[in-house]
C-alpha cells in the first residue's frame, strides 16, 4: 500500500519529535540499567564503622547510618551506579522501622548485601550476620564516646535489642544520650561486620 503524502509527513513529523526529545535528555537517561548484583569494591571495615558511627547522629538512624557507610561510601569511591541511590530513603528504618521490630542496622544492612549479592549469596550472608547480632556482646566500636553497656542482644529486633540495653543500664527513652551513643556504636559494628563478610564472599 503506497503511504499518501499526509501520512509521510506526519510521520516524518514525530520521528523529529522523538529525535528532539531523546537528544535533550541526559546520557545518563539513556544508558543501560545497571546489572543486578552491583560490582562489589572492596571496602575498609574500620574506615565504615567510623563512618557509620558519624552518619548517625548527621543523618538520622541507625538504618541510614548502615547504607550511608556502604553504599555512600561505594558512591563516593566509585560513583555509578552506586551514585543513583539516595541514601535518605533508609532514614524511615530508625527505632525498628518505627515499630520496634526488626533493628534498622540489620534492615540497612540487608538492602547493602541484596544490592551487591545474588539471591542465594545475599540469604547466606544475611543469616550470618544475623547469628552474629544475636549472638555478640554488642557493642563493641570504641573509636567514639563508648557505650554505656555491652549486652547480647538474643533477637534481631529493635525491642529485645534495645529493652536488654535498657535494663542493663536504666535508660528508658530512646532521646537519652546514653542510647544514641550505643546505637551509634551498634551501627558501626554492623557496618563493619557487613563489608567484612562480603569482602570475604568475594575475595577482596
């Protein structure tokens, strides 16, 4: 069927118009979705855990604390795709994601390792650093203002973790110095735990 002449030139018109459009747009908008799992860079555990440590009280919680000392870190020494994720969007994980349930720092760390791992690598690691948490006298980061108590915390969650350092200490209020202080520590060893065992998965 021969195209008439109206229909040429209306479809020579939006194929200008889809020109006009992609050629404004960004490189970055036109460039290939990255692969899923993220190329892993080797990270420093003690250079995250001083990190974690600073970003909590700078950015709000435990959970953003943990993706900001990794993936923040990971942004700044490699830049994309790691650059493309907004760190901000953990700061809804603090006080047991506002619910005393699972702790913010385990929450931060299972985003990091699930961007950087397969599915089967991500649940191994994951199981690991969870038995670590429940297991450990925590904390232990003592690069900062020390906790005021070491405690296991038996549970990954928020409400066992912390009601055990609670007792242990008497604070009952999560605006206490004393809590922020130990939470910024727990933060920093759970940072620091996480990187250690993917540089071990990968080697590095």
């Amino acid at each position: 069927m021969i195209q008439s002449r109206r229909d040429f030139l209306k479809n020579v018109g939006k194929v200008a118009v889809a020109a006009s459009v992609a050629s404004a747009l960004p490189l970055s908008a036109m460039a290939e979705k990255p692969a899923h799992p993220f190329t892993w860079t080797r990270l420093d555990p003690e250079a995250t855990a001083d990190r974690a440590y600073a970003a909590f009280t700078q950015l709000g919680g435990c959970c953003v604390s943990v993706a900001d000392a990794i993936i923040g870190q990971l942004a700044d020494v490699v830049g994309a795709p790691f650059d493309g994720i907004p760190v901000q969007m953990f700061t809804n994980g603090g006080a047991g994601y506002g619910q005393s349930s699972l702790c913010g720092c385990i929450g931060g760390a299972a985003a990091c390792i699930g961007l950087v791992c397969d599915k089967a690598t991500s649940s191994a690691i994951l199981k690991e650093l969870c038995a670590w948490y429940k297991e450990t006298n925590l904390p232990v980061y003592d690069r900062g203002e020390k906790a005021l108590a070491q405690v296991v915390p038996g549970s990954v969650n928020c409400a066992d973790s912390l009601g055990k350092f609670f007792a242990a200490t008497g604070i009952t209020t999560l605006a206490d110095p004393g809590r922020v202080v130990r939470c910024s520590c727990l933060a920093a060893d759970v940072a620091k735990k996480t990187v250690e065992l993917i540089n071990a998965h990968y080697g590095v």
